[in-house]
C-alpha cells in the first residue's frame, strides 16, 4: 500500500481540508494525512526541512516558502478566500458590528479583545492604527497563542470581542458569532496549498490538489464558511 500524502496546514483550514480529504477518499485507495498547527509554526517546520507532501497556508505564506526553495514553483493551488467574523460569550451583549464605525465603537467599548497571530491578526492590528486607536487598546489585547482558537478565549470569557476567520468560530461552543466584519473593513484571506520539494510523489500529490480545486467542491468550502479560491 502506497505511504499516505502527508499534508500540514494551519488551523482555519483544517475542518476544511478534513472534509475534502473525506470526499476525495470516496474516489480514491491512497491515504492522506493532515496535520493541523498554527501557521506561524508550519511555516517554521517547513522551512526547517520538515518532510511533507503538501503545505497549505495563506497565499503570502506559500509565496515566501516558494521563493525560499522549500515548495515546487508553480504547484501553489488557491483553494478558497476567507474573511473575519467576530464573536462573544454566549448570553453576552450583542454589540452593534452593522459598519466599520460601529464596530470601531465596539472595539473602544470592549474590555478585552483577541485575535490570531495569523495573517487576518496582522492586518487587524494594521486597521486599529488606521483608526489611530491601536495605542489606546494596546493592553486590552489578548492575542492567541498559534493553535489556540480565539473563540475559546472568548467562550472562557478572557477575551470580550473576538476576532478571526468565520471557519475557526463557526463550530465552536460556548460563543457566538455576531457576523462577518462589514465589507468597508474585512479582511480576506486566500488560502492555498502547493508541492513541497520534499515530495516523492509528485504525481499524486498534484492528482489530490486538483480534486480539490474541483467546482464540484465548492459546496464543501461554503459550508466551511469559505469562498472558493
């Protein structure tokens, strides 16, 4: 039997990933195996020579390791666009987040507020400077660890307003999502995935890749809370 596709992601693609796997596994004997980290961690064991088949991260995030030597130039695949919601403890206010100046209001109000370390954190953080309110909130931040799921600082109630992709909060207990960011605001992410050079069947692994940038599994990636890529 052929050894299985070894696949590593981060953690807001990895219900993702788990359900294409399911799919393809339907038309396919080969075995796959996804292992699902913080990005900031799979990119640092990419880049430390780590062996694996298939690395899918955000797009920026493949593009670096590409032009480092770790994946095949020319395999990276988009597989879908995700965008930011924000949640709160169950039973808790429910703040207006109709605009970008209600949930800039909403930001000021809350006590504690959290976000990844992930590409939608940076690019957060980068629109409390353009409020000019990012000194104002500085200690009000409770970033999560990589791996950790923001929506689990809020369900422990150590974080008021949560913010991260809809794909990590949307299967969460103990939380619940107010919505996406307004679109004056959100943040969107490509996710992709592409050919490591440590990949010994290429073929295969290419094979995988194109199932899953398939029309026919848009269905999966919307039910995933995200857009096809």
């Amino acid at each position: 039997m052929a050894e299985p596709i070894r696949i590593i992601c981060s953690m807001a693609t990895r219900q993702l990933l788990a359900d294409l796997v399911a799919e393809f596994r339907k038309t396919s004997s080969q075995a796959v195996q996804v292992e699902s980290v913080g990005g900031v961690d799979a990119a640092k064991r990419v880049q430390a020579g780590e062996a694996f088949d298939i690395v899918a991260l955000a797009s920026d995030a493949i593009e670096r390791l590409t032009e480092a030597g770790h994946l095949v130039p020319g395999s990276r695949v988009d597989l879908v666009r995700s965008g930011v919601a924000i949640a709160v403890r169950a039973g808790a206010v429910r703040p207006d987040i109709g605009s970008g100046d209600a949930v800039r209001r909403a930001v000021l109000a809350a006590k504690t507020l959290g976000y990844s370390t992930g590409p939608s954190g940076v690019q957060l953080a980068r629109q409390f400077e353009r409020w000019g309110i990012a000194e104002q909130i500085k200690d009000r931040i409770v970033q999560a660890p990589p791996g950790v799921p923001v929506g689990q600082l809020v369900a422990e109630g150590r974080v008021e307003l949560g913010f991260q992709q809809l794909s990590e909060l949307m299967n969460l207990g103990g939380i619940e999502v107010l919505g996406p960011l307004p679109e004056d605001i959100q943040i969107i992410t490509t996710f992709s995935a592409a050919v490591s050079v440590t990949c010994a069947r290429p073929d295969a692994v290419r094979a995988l890749l194109a199932f899953m940038a398939l029309p026919a599994m848009d269905a999966v990636k919307r039910r995933n809370g995200m857009e096809p890529g």
